[in-house]
C-alpha cells in the first residue's frame, strides 16, 4: 500500500508501482520495513519528490 502522504495523484500512484518493481529485481531478499525503505527512495529518486513545505501557525 503507497503511502498517502506522499502518492496523491494517479501518475504518483503508477511510479510507486514502478518503484516497488525495481525494488524486487534490485532486491529479491528485501522484507517488511526494509522493502518500504528501499521502494520510498527508489519512489523519491524516481519522480524527484520534495517534501511540502510546512506551515507556520500565524500566533
């Protein structure tokens, strides 16, 4: 499952499939949390992500 925060559009969508194929060539042997990190930064390297800048309460 993509995470939300991150995958929000269709294409986004598509590249984390993408991804998570690369992730199994790459890494046959990969499991559990350590496959989710290695398909998180296949995911960002691939469609250039860049994390939303977050806003500051106006106080």
């Amino acid at each position: 499952m993509a995470p939300v925060s991150v995958v929000r559009t269709v294409a986004d969508e598509q590249a984390w499939e993408r991804a998570k194929l690369a992730a199994r060539r790459q890494y046959p042997e990969a499991a559990g949390e350590r496959f989710y990190r290695i398909v998180m930064h296949i995911y960002k390297k691939m469609t250039g992500y860049q994390p939303r800048r977050m806003r500051r309460p106006r106080w």
